[in-house]
C-alpha cells in the first residue's frame, strides 16, 4: 500500500474518520459479546441487555444535557436512591398509588433539577459543588425520609415499567417495557437535543455564555431547564431501576460517574459546547456492553475497575488527539 | 480477538490474591457448629438474654453507680440490619432506669471517624459505660483499649482484638450462618446438583466466614457449584448476574451470604420463566413473604438483630453490678425454616425489616420499627 | 553601519494546506521603530512566532546582532532579549503588579526563595521609567487597574526583561487617544535607550507618528519595503492593491435621515450622568471619548446590561426601560460587542447556527430550530451569501473563519431582528482592511433601510469617516457634538478639556 | 514625589474573599459553643476537647493540603482516596510488624505517591485529558489493582511506628504538630518559592505563563506529584492509626470529594489561580467543628447529612454570590 490513495478511498477515509467512534467501539464489543456467548443474539440475549442498559442510557442522555451546558449533575445517583425509597415509603404496595406517585417522582425529579439550576445561576456556586452538595443532600433525605430503611413495597403497578414484558411481539418475540420506555425518553431527548431552540440555547451557554447572554439568549432559564431535564432523567432511571430490582437503600449509587462516563465516551465535551445524546446512548450501552464482557469472560471485579479506568482514559485521550489533528 | 482474552486473562491471573486471609479455621468452624446445637442458658423463649456457655464475668468492683451515663459509640446505621438494631437498641434503653443518658455518636461507617468519636466521647463526654460496635475489628483495637482504660467497655457485633472489654456479644457467627444455610441445600437438592453461590463483597471477616463454611459443606457433599459472584448487595446487579446464569444452564440451588438481595435472585428465575429453586436468604420481611407466598422450599439463617438489645442489657448490668456472661456473651443463632415461618411473617413490618429481631413484645413495636 | 539587531532572510513556513510565509526578509535596527504593516493573514502573526521561537521556519534564518539564532521555545528568545507583547494582555489579575513584572524570572535570595523586598524595590524602579506609570503601586492587584495602566504594565515588564528588541503587536487596540500618546511617549523612550521595536498596527496615524521605516506583507509575501516613511496611500496601496478613496461609505443624505428612533433624556446610573441622547432613523452616530470615559457604560446602560437607575429613555415614541439585554433586544436595540471571541462568538458551533442564535432566542425553547417568525435557515444562508461570507460551509464551526467574516455573521444574526438601533462597539478591531470597508458599507446600508446607528470607536479616523454626526464622551457626560466633518483636532480637544464641574 | 508615596502602601478596599474563609470559622467556632453551652455541656470547652477537634481531620487536612495544589493550577484530583488505601496498606504490608521496615516502608508508600502523581500529570498534560476524567480513571485503576491483592487488613504497623499517629508532645498529638509543619511548608512554598509563583500564575493564566517561559506542563505535573505524596502521607498516617491499611479505608472517609469541598470552603477557586493554604486549613476545621457540634447536639445521622450538603453549597455560595462570573 502506499499513501498516495484514490481520490474515493480518500474520501471514504474521510466520511469514515467522521463517525464517532463510541458505535465502532460498541459494535467491536457486541461482536465480542456473540464471539463469547452465541445466545446474546436471540431475543433474550439482547433484550436483557437493553434492558438493563436503559437506566443508565437514559441518565447518559440527561447528563449529556448539563455537560454540553458546561457543568457537571452529580446529583443523579442520589435522585435515584430517593426515588425508590420515596416511592416505595408513598405507595406502599396500595397498587392505586402508583398513579400519582409517579407523576409525583417524575416533578421531584424536575424539582431537584430546578434547585441544582437555581443555585447555579443564582448562588453562583460551581455545578460540581452545587451537585456534590445536593448529592450529600438528597442521600440523608432519603435516610431521614425513611428512618434508615424503606417501610413500603413497590407494587406491580410501580414495576411494570421496569420489570415486565410485552410479550408476543413479531420478530422479537418480546419487548422489555423498559427498553419502550427507553426508546421514546432517548428519541425525545435527541429531538430536543439537537432540534429545537433549546438544544441550539444548550451548546450556546456552554460554548460561550457571555456571548449567548448579549445575544438574547435567557441562559439562566436554559441552564436550569438543562438541570431539570437532567433531574427528570434521574427520576425516570430511579421507576425503572426501583421497577427492575425492588427497594433497596443503596440503589442508584455511582451512577452519576458512570453516566459522565458514558457521556464523555460519546464525545461530549466537559465544560461545554459540544456533546450528543445519541452517541451518550452509545456510550452508555458500550459501557454496559464491557461490564457485560467482562463478566462472561469471568473476570473478577477489580480487572473490572482497571478496564473501565483504562477505556475512560483512552477514550478521551482519542478524542484530544482526533481534535488535535483535525485542527478543530 | 484471542489477543483481547489472552491479555485478560493474563491481568485475571496476576490479579490472584497476595494475602490469603485465613478465613477457614477447621476449629472455629468446629466450635460454631458445635454451639449451633448447644442448648442455650437464660430464660426460654427471649433469646437475646440466653448465651451459650456458662463463663461469667463479676461487674460488682468496676465502680460504676447508678443512675448512670452510657456512651455507645456506632460503626453506622447505613444498611437495614443496623437501622433495626439500633432502633431495639434505643427502645431497650428505655426499659432501664439504670440508664440515666444515652450518648449515641454514629461514624459513619469510617474506621477514622469512629476512633475521632471515641477519642472526643472520652475528652469530654461524661461517660460511665461505653457501648462500642466497631466499624473493623482490627483499626479500632487501639481507641477501644484506650477507652477501657477509663471505663469499663462492653463490645458486640465485631469483636476487637483484645481481651480488656468487659464482654464481647456476638452471636453464634459467619460458619454458623454459612452451615445453616449449606446443609438445608445439601437435605434438599441430589448430589451434583448445580448450586449458585451469591456474595456480597469480598474481605468482611463476617461475609467469608459464612462463604467459606458454605463452600466446604456443599463441596463436601459433591455439588456443583457453577458459580460465585459478588453482587455488592445491589439488586439490580443480582438479577442481571442471576439472568445471566440461567442463559448458560439450571440453576437447582441458590445460596447467598446474605439476604438482602435474596428477593431480587427470585425474581430473575420468574422474570425467566423458570421455577424457583431451593433459596437460602435471610430473615428480612420481603424475602419470608416471597418464600410463603410462592410456597417455596427455603431457610433463613439469621444474624439477629437482638443483640443490639443485649449490648444495652450488659451494660445495664455493669452499671447495676451484675454478673454478665463473658469474656464472651454468645448468643443463639436461631434460623427460619418452613416449620416457624408464619410466627416471622408480618406484613405490617417493611420489607427490609429483619425478623428474629426479638423486638415483638416492646412497648413501641411496632410503629418505632416502621410497621403499622 | 552596524549589524541590524535582527535580520529574518528568506523565512519560509508552510502549514498543511496553506504557505503562510514565503522568503520573507526582515530586519530592525537598534534604536529604530520598524512598522509591520498587512492585513489579517497576511502573515505578520507567523512572522513574529517564528521570531520568538513558537513556531520552528521550514526555511531561512534568524540573524542577532550578525549572529545565526535558533530559538527552540519561547523562553529561549525572551532570555536572548526579545520581548513580544500580544494583543491580549499575558497579564495575572490576582497577581501584583510586581509579581507580574517579574513573571517566571522572581529575583531569589540566597536561600532560594523570592526576595520580595527586592523584587518590590526593582519594580518601582522600573515603573518610574514611564511617565504614565510613576504612581502605579507595586503591591496593588493587576485586577484592580484600568486597561491603560495594565498596558503600560506589560511594557514595562518587557523592558524590565532588559529586552533589546520589543515586539508590540497591535498595542493601542485596547487605548483611547490619550492613552495612545502616553504609549507612544513610552515608545520613544525605549526607541532613545536604544532598543529595537518591531510595530504591528493597521492605524496610519500610528505609522506617521512613531516609525522610521515600514514593511508591508501581503499574502506571506513582503509587498513593500520602506526606508523611509512613505505616504499612508503608499502603504494602502501596497496593502490592498487599491486607494482609499472608496474605503469609507458615503455619508447619509439629508432625506436618509427620519425620525428619531431614540431619546434619551437625564439619565444616569454610577457611571452616567445627565445624558441626552437622540438618535434618528438612518443616522450614524459616533461616540468618541477616551476609556474610562463612559461610551461603553451607555451603550450598556441602553442595552438594559447596567440599566440606566434615573431618566426617561424613549424608543420609536415608546418609554421603556430595559432591564436586561434580552429586554432591550425584545424592545428593538441590538448590539455588537467589543471582544468578538469572548463577548460576540459561540466559537464552537456552526456559522449558521451563530447568525441565529439571536432569532432563535426569541422563539419558544420547545419548538423546531429550523425557523421562526424572524428567520428560517434558508433565509439565513441567503443572507451570508449576500454578506459574501467565505466560509468552506455554512455548517463549519465559526472558528475557522477570519475575524471580518465572523464579524459578518454577528451583523446577520441582528439583520435578521429588524432591529430599531443597532450599536457597534469597535466594529473594526482586529479586522483587516478589506473586511474593515465591507463593514462599513454595511453599516450604511442598515441605516438607509431605517435603522438608527450607535458607533463606538476608539479609532478617530474611523469616527469621522463613518460617522453622520460624533458625540464626545467624558467622565460619563456627553460633553460636545460634531457635525460629519469636524476635525480629530477638535474631537481630541473635547474629549480631554477640563469641563466645568457642574453647580 | 512625597514621602507618602515612599512608605509601605496600604491595600485600598476591604478584600472580602481574602478574609471569608476566617470568617466562616469565627461563625463555626461560635456556633460550637453556642451549641455547647446551650446544651449544657460545657465540658466540651476545655482545652483537650479543642485539641481533639484540631485532630480530629488530620488525613483530610494532609490530603487537602496536596489537593490544594492541584486546584491552584486549575486541575483536579480525584484520585487520592483509592491512592490513601493504597498506600496505607502498601506500607502496611512492607512493615508488616517489623520496626526495621519502617524506613522502606515509608519510602516505598512515597514513591507509590510519586508515581501515581507522575502519571496523573503525564495523562493531564501529555495526552490533554480533562483532569477530572483522567484522575477518575486513575481512580479506579488503583482501587482495581489494590483489591485484586488485597480484600481486608493486610499487613500490620509496628507500635514504633505508631507515634506517628498517637504520639504526643507536651499536649499536642504529634499528628497535629506534623499537619501544622506541613502547612507552614506549604504555604511557604506556595509564598516563597519561584514554583510557588508559577503555580498561581499557571492556574491564573496558562497562556501567560508559557508565554514568560514558565514550563507550565512541569509545573502541573509537580503540583499532581505533591498532591499524591500529600495523599500518600495521609495513607501512613491512617495505616498508622488503624495499625493496618484495608483497601476501602479511602473511600469510606470520601477523602476524594471531601478533600475538594474543604479546598474550596477554604476560598481557593476551582478555576485555578487564587487561595492558598490558610484557606484550606480554616475549611479543614469547620469541618471538624461541625462534626463536633453534630456529635455535641446529638444531631441524628441522616439529618447531619442533609445539613453537611447544605452547609457546603451555601459556604461556597457565600463566596461566589457576590462575583459576576458565570458559572457552570
């Protein structure tokens, strides 16, 4: 071979060099995934899968939101704790409950959101203690909420959307609710993303928020609005992680690194300005997709932690270096 | 590809454990299984004063008067089993005119913090007695020694390496926990079956001794043991670790080292479609109402939280001048089997309450636990 | 004749895709003011790089006093006594004035450690050099000093580094006239120590007033070399290939202008005091005055970022009172800030997504980004194709562009509010001469379609090329106005005559 | 020119984030005694007890102080509690009872410190990845490795070494002694020295700093370097008081998270170029008194937990509510 290509190859180099590389890691890992257990191919294989991606998924593509806006939402993880504790203390296996309870969890979520925002924009605290504090905070809510262990159980109705299955489906045989439920929440989020004012408003405050500011731009309530869908995420990730596994008290702890994590290995870019909720949804199921390697591959935990720490730091050196080269 | 797994493979292999604790003592395991049969003293029927073996220690000379100040200075209250505990903790107390203050400080689960409450409890907190439940037997051996210069000491859960407490109350122990458990799989499942072992987290001296108790009864008795995994007591990490085996084959038995996430395992084999096996769990709500609903064939080995109640009755006693059972207060280890499982089950109580809590009969039960 | 202090022969330097510099030679004496003249890209920014050791020549060498030099990093050139001072200030906010002068070479004492008695006592030794800098406090945080003070400040750290040759690099961009003259009469201090400078600006008055010859790059080639100063035509000439006749846009006949579009009448804030203010429909008004002297503060005040606290402000007939800049924007005021890349860009995203962030920010957050009642994304491309806009793509981040085509985009983004005034703040800074005259057409044409214009120019030529009418700004008051033609002699003379303090 | 002009010049305007960090302690302190005395328990107010609060911290005051460093020149760490178990029970594992090993021990718990800061920089600065996600890597690289050796107390500290942490001279524990020696070293180095200079001047503005030939790479890659010997050291200090190291001894007392808020309670500025050491100790002591007047109140722990996010959130606020910076 020599460097000298064709005008096509070269252009097919450069359409190549385009897409992000967060999907040829994950199809590397699929195909990795099927190399070492056939049977994810069939229905169950990968339904399970996507299932148990979806929480995560879903907080990558509200976390991808504050990132892009230039901050950090740490509080996530905790949101997620108090949702499941709130739910299971509110409905209390009374099956009627569940109809106001989620509506509820889901304002709490977008409640949480708004704080985290305000004090942001008004407080002039930086995200990252803003979160870190609100994190602290929403913990001992959910301990003092509770007395230290959850008094309720989740009913069926609360589960639904994260445990059961729509059976009977042609081609699939079956669809998880809660890989339903992921599809519409990535593909609105996507929408709002990257078609409407306010994802353009998004990249804006985080790309420059003193320029947006004397364009018109009304970046607190952007900023805020970015927080709040971050909250909502958390919410929603808190009904299906409380619907797939039952109540517990550490649910939902570390989720936010892991959703940054997924985020940055979808390109986005920390401190703000550029990121995408669809490649956060792939970064999100290639972390999924390693967790899940990993363990057919049998390895212990701590060969898990070394893998995702190398894979995060090489993730992002990638991207410098692609950014570096390309000029941008 | 091979690359891939040769390289992980060489990292799993290198990553083999430097230090091997010793967490399979043949005589420990001997003695646990042996007091698992004794019969214990005390009064029948409320076991959290009973103990097995008849050693006493004399509290008369210690000088301590009623009323009195006791200091109890906690690992934490950051998982249900310390939530319950604590709570029979406090309403013990309350039983005791003896008792005149109860100073509780709460660490927080930090080995640092714990030996920095200690330090302040003995600085200035008009301590006559002082209740410890060490967040790790080893870090704390120092402030608790250093305490028992001052006052007299009364441990329970972990232990401290030192005999200078005045008791130390635990009851029977992992081995106990981990025999239970293992020989009702062995009663109930052939020889060969395949048996899922659930772990929790890898080095807490309590969690290994019950795995490794657990392990020699069943390898013994030629199971086949597909696995075991650590779940780091996450219920969605349970159920997604329990999918997965059932992908690759059946499943005839699951033992956990703990019960907390026993209910999750369950659902995975329903969510399935598969029968649920023969389950060891634990003696929380949620798992005993899973096991009477279902009907299912299952024991829950306890770690009861009633020794929490036990601790305030030693030091009551110290303070009153007593004999207490020591240098080792053991307490039974009753578990829960198919034939006392309705006298546990209570849908009044949470789901994360544990059962053999030996709280029933107390003056605020069972609002003060989070019943109704 | 001696060796020059340096001579650059035959400097080439390619970037992939583009020769920045090719055989380029250069050379400045001791104690000479050597003008480096071109527009943006033309490659004076590379030229000066290679010089200081940023960037490494592909061919030619770097001679110091007859001596072949070789500068590996920055660091290296500074050390052999060459001082480049950039358009932004390398300056430490948190710092001290002396901590700053003595950046990365602290004086030590013998154990070691930073003799900060010593290093207080050279800095004033250093600052009393400059007249514009005796009463400057070495102790007092660089933060707190007005942009002027911070100038002279980063002067006299160059010569404080005992530099032989200075390179300024557009230094007046940030200065008013009466800063400017303090600058030059520090230039002409150093020039009589016998240092060298090197001169980059694009004002011909500052060519006339301080420097004995002049190089002219055009397209990294040099254009024109002079021994001599030569008339400002010449160097245009050389610069752009044409005269500067067509370079300002024609003034607003008398049947341009309207009606007022804006009133003001006795409003202040902190800053302000008793301003009145009309501005009419197809006018440009210029507001001149030196820094500090509260131009910025009322463009500031008009667009509701530091409102106005007393005073009726009228907009076509309405009272209103902004609040905020969106307000103002709402209310029909646009404005295009001072600092493009800090106050003016989303540098990260699209060229079309810049020109609507404006319309964008006025529809619902909820709704399509691809139009609204003000503009749709074809409208918008048509509209920067109009502007002749060069840019590979619309959808090319704007970063990419030269700074007149980024300013470009920011006029289509207020284009496309209709807005009722428009404020331009140093529209010119920064751009090149081409694009500077592309500008000001624009701005004209905005006026003849019904827009009132606010300018704000620190750029006296400018002021009175553009303008239809200048106000004189001064400790916050408008103190004078000027007819299109008045003089820069009289705009200068008002903006520094000691008023009358008022009873 | 007069004589006025001649005499030490006085600093014009009250400089309020120069004396907050004294002020959130004066309200601290005050409000532990008003608890103290309140609550009737004035036994709390002797000399002892306020010695034992100054001790109460001192791994966090160790690891704050070498986090301080990194923050200056507007990097992160995130990495010091994984490298605090690491060391702790590296260097318990090397002594192993015997007085002989203490020597090598320490040296070899340093040298681990120096080389985790090394590679934090090398991947700061040499690969351009964001601080916050290549120390988050390194993170869990660490707490990877270390419990693939380990999964309990491992190894123990001889008694001699001991002093370290329960030795006291005249009425002061040695601990203490040594945090202060250390904070005075390190504010000197951060007043006195050219690196100290360079330092603000990299975190304050990096382009300058380059620009008058300070090798600001070096300078990042130092600041990471102290950082992890600072945590390094905070390592011994807890091997030294728990007579062992356990691989979770770090991220139990959350010395990552912690150590950051106590920096940026203390007035240093997460965008680097402004604080210092002194700011860090006051926060480091608020801490403290605030985990004393919890104890004192008999503040229930869920509770003290919500007040803990809340007090960090509104300290920092504190700060920033008057700067009109924009933050994210």
């Amino acid at each position: 071979m020599t460097d000298t290509g064709s005008p096509r190859s070269s252009a097919l180099r450069r359409r190549l060099s385009q897409i992000n590389p967060v999907w040829v890691l994950l199809v590397l890992l699929i195909a990795a995934i099927i190399f070492m257990n056939p049977r994810f191919v069939e229905p169950t294989g990968y339904m399970n899968f996507l299932k148990r991606a979806a929480p995560l998924a879903i907080l990558a593509a509200g976390q991808v939101y504050v990132i892009v806006s230039g901050g950090f939402d740490l509080s996530v993880g905790s949101l997620i704790t108090l949702v499941v504790v709130g739910s299971s203390m509110l409905t209390n296996n009374d099956p009627a409950a569940t109809y106001w309870v989620i509506p509820l969890m889901l304002t709490m979520g977008l409640g949480v959101g708004a704080i985290n925002g305000l004090i942001v924009c008004f407080l002039r605290v930086p995200s990252l203690i803003a979160t870190l504090g609100m994190m602290i905070t929403l913990n001992g809510l959910a301990f003092l909420w509770s007395g230290g262990a959850p008094r309720g159980y989740l009913p069926d109705t609360f589960r639904f959307f994260g445990r059961e299955l729509i059976r009977d489906v042609p081609l699939v045989r079956f669809i998880p609710v809660s890989v339903l439920v992921l599809i519409v929440v990535v593909g609105v989020f996507a929408w709002a993303m990257h078609r409407t004012n306010l994802g353009r408003h998004i990249h804006a405050i985080g790309d420059n928020p003193v320029a947006a500011r004397l364009a018109g731009v009304p970046v607190n309530r952007v900023r805020i609005t970015a927080f709040m869908i971050s909250g909502l995420s958390g919410a929603i990730a808190g009904i299906l992680l409380g619907g797939f596994a039952g109540v517990s008290t550490d649910v939902g702890a570390g989720y936010e690194l892991q959703a940054i994590t997924a985020a940055v290995l979808g390109g986005a870019q920390l401190l703000g300005g550029k990121g995408s909720v669809p490649a956060a949804f792939g970064g999100a199921l290639a972390l999924t997709a390693i967790f899940t390697l990993l363990n057919f591959l049998g390895l212990p935990q701590p060969v898990r932690q070394v893998v995702q720490g190398l894979i995060l730091i090489a993730a992002v050196a990638l991207a410098m270096h692609r950014r570096k080269q390309t000029g941008t | 590809m091979r690359h891939i797994i040769v390289a992980t493979s060489a990292l799993a292999i290198s990553a083999l454990p430097l230090h091997a604790q010793n967490f399979n003592d043949p005589e420990e395991f001997a003695k646990q299984q042996e007091q698992l049969q004794a019969e214990p003293m005390g009064p029948e029927g409320q076991p959290w004063l009973q103990h097995i073996g008849d050693s006493m220690v004399e509290t008369a000379d210690l000088g301590v008067e009623a009323p009195a100040t006791v200091c109890f200075s906690n690992a934490g209250v950051n998982n249900p089993w310390r939530v319950v505990g604590y709570t029979n903790m406090t309403e013990e107390v309350a039983n005791h005119e003896s008792i005149e203050n109860f100073i509780h400080v709460d660490a927080e689960g930090s080995d640092d913090k714990q030996i920095a409450d200690i330090d302040d409890l003995l600085a200035g907190g008009d301590c006559d007695v002082m209740i410890v439940s060490p967040n790790t037997t080893a870090a704390l051996t120092p402030a608790v020694e250093r305490a028992c210069e001052a006052m007299p000491v009364i441990v329970f859960d972990r232990g401290v390496n030192t005999d200078c407490p005045v008791t130390f109350v635990h009851p029977v122990g992992g081995y106990g926990f981990g025999i239970q458990g293992a020989e009702f799989i062995v009663d109930n499942v052939e020889e060969g079956s395949n048996v899922l072992m659930l772990r929790i987290l890898p080095g807490v001296d309590v969690l290994e001794t019950r795995y490794s108790a657990g392990r020699r009864i069943l390898d013994e008795a030629g199971m086949n043991i597909v696995g075991a995994e650590f779940t780091d007591g996450d219920n969605a990490k349970t159920k997604s670790i329990v999918e997965d085996y059932l992908q690759r084959g059946e499943i005839d038995a699951v033992w956990m080292d703990a019960g907390a996430t026993a209910v999750a395992a369950i659902e995975a084999f329903e969510d399935s479609g598969y029968d649920i096996p023969v389950f060891v769990g634990e003696d929380q709500q949620d798992f005993l109402r899973k096991w009477q609903e279902e009907d299912m064939t299952a024991i829950a080995p306890t770690y009861p939280t009633y020794q929490w109640r036990t601790a305030v009755i030693a030091a009551a006693r110290v303070i009153e001048g007593e004999a207490v059972p020591g240098p080792e207060w053991v307490l039974p280890q009753p578990a829960i089997t198919q034939d006392n499982l309705d006298e546990f089950v209570n849908p009044a109580m949470p789901p994360l309450h544990y059962a053999m809590c030996g709280c029933e009969e107390m003056e605020n039960y069972p609002e003060a636990w989070g019943g109704n | 004749m001696t060796a020059p202090m340096i001579a650059m022969n035959g400097i080439t330097k390619s970037f992939p895709g583009v020769r920045a510099l090719s055989d380029v030679s250069f050379d400045v004496r001791a104690g000479e003011v050597q003008a480096l003249v071109g527009e943006n890209g033309a490659g004076k920014s590379t030229l000066i790089k290679i010089l200081s050791g940023v960037y490494h020549a592909d061919a030619g060498e770097v001679h110091m006093n007859g001596e072949a030099v070789h500068f590996a990093h920055p660091v290296e050139s500074l050390r052999a006594g060459i001082a480049v001072i950039y358009q932004e200030f390398s300056l430490l906010p948190e710092r001290s004035v002396a901590q700053n002068l003595f950046l990365g070479r602290e004086p030590r004492t013998r154990l070691g450690l930073i003799d900060t008695s010593r290093m207080r006592a050279e800095a004033r030794e250093v600052l009393s050099l400059f007249a514009a800098a005796g009463h400057i406090d070495p102790d007092s945080l660089v933060g707190s000093l007005n942009v002027a003070t911070q100038q002279v400040v980063e002067i006299a750290k160059a010569v404080s580094t005992g530099a032989r040759v200075v390179v300024m690099d557009e230094p007046t961009a940030a200065l008013n006239e009466t800063e400017c003259e303090e600058l030059f009469a520090t230039v002409d201090t150093l020039r009589n120590r016998g240092v060298a400078i090197i001169y980059i600006t694009h004002r011909m008055r500052e060519i006339a007033r301080l420097a004995d010859r002049v190089t002219v790059l055009k397209d990294g080639e040099v254009a024109a070399s002079f021994d001599t100063l030569p008339s400002p035509d010449a160097i245009v000439r050389a610069m752009v290939g044409r005269d500067i006749e067509d370079f300002f846009a024609p003034k607003a006949k008398p049947d341009e202008i309207g009606d007022p579009v804006l009133t003001v009448r006795g409003a202040g804030n902190d800053v302000l005091r008793d301003i009145d203010l009309d501005i009419r429909a197809g006018e440009i008004v210029a507001l001149a005055g030196i820094q500090g002297a509260g131009r910025v503060a009322l463009a500031m005040a008009l667009f509701g970022e530091a409102p106005f606290a007393t005073g009726d402000v009228t907009l076509a007939g309405e009272a209103v009172s902004f609040r905020s800049a969106r307000a103002a924007i709402a209310g029909g005021i646009g404005l295009l800030p001072g600092d493009r890349k800090s106050e003016g860009l989303v540098l990260m995203q699209s060229v079309r997504d810049n020109g609507m962030l404006t319309s964008r920010a006025f529809a619902p957050l909820w709704t399509s980004d691809q139009r609204n009642d003000n503009a749709d994304t074809t409208r918008m491309d048509a509209l920067l194709d109009q502007m002749e806009i060069r840019a590979a793509s619309y959808e090319q981040d704007i970063r990419a562009l030269s700074g007149g085509n980024q300013q470009k985009a920011i006029v289509a983004r207020w284009l496309s509010m209709r807005p009722k005034l428009l404020i331009f703040i140093e529209p010119t800074r920064g751009i090149d001469v081409n694009s500077k005259a592309g500008i000001y057409h624009l701005m004209r044409d905005l006026a003849r379609e019904g827009a009132g214009i606010l300018m704000i120019s620190s750029d006296l030529p400018e002021v009175i090329g553009v303008a239809d009418r200048v106000l004189v700004m001064q400790s916050g008051r408008i103190v004078a106005e000027f007819p299109h033609d008045a003089s820069e002699q009289d705009i200068m003379h008002a903006a520094t005559a000691e008023t009358e303090v008022a009873a | 020119m007069s004589i006025a002009s001649d005499t030490r010049p006085t600093r014009k305007g009250f400089r309020f984030d120069r004396w907050a960090p004294l002020l959130l302690l004066g309200g601290a302190f005050s409000i532990y005694v008003a608890v103290a005395i309140a609550t009737g328990q004035t036994q709390y107010l002797t000399f002892d007890n306020l010695i034992a609060i100054l001790g109460r911290s001192i791994a966090l005051g160790i690891t704050a102080i070498g986090q301080t460093f990194v923050i200056l020149v507007a990097s992160i760490d995130l990495s010091v509690a994984s490298l605090i178990s690491a060391t702790a029970v590296l260097a318990s594992v090397v002594m192993d009872g015997s007085p002989a090993m203490i020597l090598p021990a320490v040296l070899a718990a340093i040298a681990l410190g120096g080389i985790v800061g090394l590679a934090n920089g090398l991947v700061i600065i040499g690969l351009k990845v964001n601080p916050l996600i290549a120390t988050l890597g390194m993170s869990l690289i660490i707490q990877g490795c270390l419990s693939a050796f380990v999964s309990n107390f491992a190894g123990e500290v001889p008694s001699a070494f001991q002093v370290f942490a329960y030795g006291e001279v005249g009425p002061f524990p040695f601990a203490l002694l040594f945090l202060a020696a250390l904070a005075v070293l390190a504010w000197g180095v951060l007043r006195f020295t050219k690196f100290g200079s360079d330092m603000y001047a990299v975190g304050g503005n990096e382009e300058a700093a380059r620009f008058a030939g300070i090798k600001t790479g070096r300078i990042v890659i130092l600041s990471h370097i102290i950082c992890s010997v600072c945590a390094s050291i905070a390592g011994l200090y807890l091997a030294s008081r728990l007579r062992s190291g356990a691989p979770w001894i770090g991220s139990d007392g959350v010395y990552d998270l912690e150590s950051i808020a106590v920096v940026v309670i203390g007035g240093t500025i997460l965008a680097g170029g402004r604080g210092g050491i002194w700011g860090t100790m006051a926060g480091m002591l608020i801490f403290s008194l605030i985990d004393s007047v919890f104890n004192i109140a008999g503040v229930d722990s869920y509770a003290k937990q919500v007040l803990r996010g809340v007090i960090i959130v509104a300290a920092v606020a504190f700060y920033a509510i008057n700067s009109k910076r924009i933050v994210a």
